[in-house]
C-alpha cells in the first residue's frame, strides 16, 4: 500500500472515531452514526488496498 493512500485511509478512520465520540459526549446522535460511517469508510479501503497490494506480490 502506498504511504499516502495508507496515511489517508487511516485518517479517515481516526477523524470517525473522533466523531464518533463527540457525539456520544454531547449526544448528538446524528454525530455519532456519521462517526461510524466513516470509520468503516476507512476500514473498508484499508482492506481493500491490503487485498490489492497481497496479488501485487
């Protein structure tokens, strides 16, 4: 996986989890399913790019 792409994909990941406990903070339950999405965006590419780089190699 490339540097930037990996850097990306965890970022996003981490800009849900803090979402995500933002909103359960001030129960802004809006905020937190956003949260989560975002955090299995992110999930989900890293996956996929672990898939693409194992038939890389």
């Amino acid at each position: 996986m490339g540097a930037g792409k990996k850097m990306k994909h965890a970022a996003e990941t981490a800009k849900g989890k803090a979402k995500e406990a933002t909103g359960k903070a001030t129960g802004n339950e809006s905020l937190t399913l956003k949260g989560k999405a975002e955090q299995v965006k992110g999930d989900s590419m890293q996956a996929g790019q672990k898939a693409k780089d194992a038939f890389k190699h």
